[in-house]
C-alpha cells in the first residue's frame, strides 16, 4: 500500500477508540428538550438531513484518501475532523430514530385515541389510517 495512505491510516486507527465517546457525548446534549416536541413527520426530516450530510462526510473522506493515494496527501487532522464530524451526526441521528421509536411505542390513533401499536398501519378500533 501507498505508504503515505498506510500513515494516514495508522493515524486513524491510533484514534478510534478515543472518537466516539466524546462526540456521542457532545450530540446527546444538544436542542433535547426542543426535539421532545417535534412531531414524527419532522423528526423523519431531520434523520434524512443527517443522513445527507453523514454521506457528504463519506464523500470527502474519499476524496482525501484517494488525494493521498494519488500523492497528494490529506493532513490527518482534516481527515479525523471529518471522521468526528461522521461520529457526531450518526450519534445525533441515533438520539432521533430513538425519540421516533419512542413515539411510535407511545402512538394513539389520532381519530378515536385508542393505543396504537408500534407497526400498526391502521387503528385496532376505528381502522382509521395511522
Ligand atoms: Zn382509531
């Protein structure tokens, strides 16, 4: 392997454990209380949004390995920020699909109020759409 792409590498694995703790930690603090709130629809859009920029992320890492591959090396710095920066929106992401889940766990058929279950399609009392 290129060896300017295996010091980069190294670099990266030297600091994998250390990643995703803090920037778990950081995410989870962040705007609770004001996603307690959201309603499912928005809670779906934020998700899509992380998920978005969780690939955007993926996209310029790519490029920087492939930037050191072709001798143009990625300062390993850039490449870790862009790797917690990965962490953060996937720990972030994982705090909205749980409040979803927990949404949907809590769901009342908007119709007659009867409990709903978690993958219900249709209401068990009224059949309404859910
Ligand atoms: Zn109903």
């Amino acid at each position: 392997m290129n060896e300017r792409l295996e010091t980069l590498l190294d670099t990266v694995r030297r600091t994998a454990g250390q990643l995703g703790g803090t920037a778990a930690d950081a995410a989870w603090g962040v705007g609770k209380r004001a996603e307690e709130l959201m309603s499912a629809a928005r809670l779906r859009l934020r998700i899509a949004a992380l998920e978005g920029r969780e690939e955007g992320c993926f996209a310029e890492i790519g490029e920087m390995l492939y930037a050191t591959h072709t001798g143009h090396p990625t300062d390993s710095d850039a490449l870790l920020e862009k790797l917690r920066e990965v962490d953060s929106l996937r720990a972030e992401r994982a705090r909205l699909e749980h409040l979803l889940d927990r949404r949907r766990e809590a769901a009342v058929c908007p119709v007659c109020g009867a409990p709903a279950r978690k993958d219900d399609v249709f209401c068990r009392a009224c059949g309404k759409r859910l």
